[in-house]
C-alpha cells in the first residue's frame, strides 16, 4: 500500500492556569494505542515565558509517531474523529496548510477533545497542534497536495 504520511508530530503547550493532568490525559488519548506498549515516547520540556520578574513555566508535550504502522493507526483514528465538514475545510485550504517542507498543520480544539473526545478544528491557541510529514516522491508541492487529499478522502491514509 502506498505511504501517504511519514511522520505525525503533535504537541500541546500547557500554561500553568491549565489543569496538566487533564490536558496530558486528553493529548494521549490523540494517539490511539498505548505509548509504552508501542515504545513510542512523550518527551516533555518547560519554556520559561517570566515576565519582568513574574514565573510563568510553559509545559510542553511532544509525540512523534514514525513507524508506519502507528501513523497509519493515527490517521485512521483521526479521520474517524473528524466530520466530513472539517475534513472538507481541510482540503480547501491545503495550500495554506502544507509548508515547503512538506509538512501539513492543523489543530483540533482542546476543550472539545478532553471532554467528548470530538475532533473540531480550530485557529485558536487552546489546540492540541497536529503536523502530518507528507511522503511524496519527487517532493514537489502538487505531488504533496495530491498525497494529502488521499489522506483524507481516504480513513486510514497509509
């Protein structure tokens, strides 16, 4: 089968207001197998965003998923989730979305994941972010825009 996305990247950046123990929990639950089963790891780093003199610690989460077989899982998961309406906003705006290097954004809000587990887009910074590394051979942008429509036309894009 032909392998539309090499690498899923996501992310989340939880400030100290947020509740780390629900936004960590709802951020696993992107990823549609357990972490240590799979070896795949959670990296956590801090950002120091102080302002004159006032601590303030940014937690930030990262997962990279590289293997086929998890980001074929991941597409499938994420392409269940989302609605037809977001998958076709997706595509619409595939131009702005997919930089030169091939990677493609997008962010699904936080709130409505951690509750209900619904995949709803959003430009909002309270987002988990979400970059799928498009596999394209010779890797030239009509050949990336082409692979990424198949993403999402198709659940499971491999």
């Amino acid at each position: 089968m032909e392998r539309l996305v090499l690498a899923v990247h996501l992310r989340v950046f939880i400030k100290p207001e947020d509740e780390f123990e629900h936004v960590r929990s709802g951020f696993l639950r992107l990823v549609p197998f357990a972490l240590a089963d799979e070896k795949v790891e959670l990296k956590e780093e801090t950002i120091d965003t102080s302002i004159e003199g006032t601590p303030r610690i940014v937690r930030v989460l990262r997962i990279t998923l590289s293997k086929p077989r998890h980001v074929t899982l991941f597409l499938e998961h994420l392409n269940e989730k989302l609605s037809d309406e977001d998958k076709r906003t997706l595509l619409n705006q595939k131009e702005s979305r997919l930089d030169e290097e091939g990677l493609f954004y997008l962010r699904l809000e936080r709130i409505a994941w951690m509750v209900d587990s619904d995949a709803v887009l959003t430009d909002s910074g309270n987002c988990y972010h979400i970059a799928l590394d498009i596999a394209a051979y010779p890797k030239k942008r009509d050949v990336m825009l082409t692979q990424l429509e198949k993403v999402f036309m198709h659940a499971g894009g491999r």
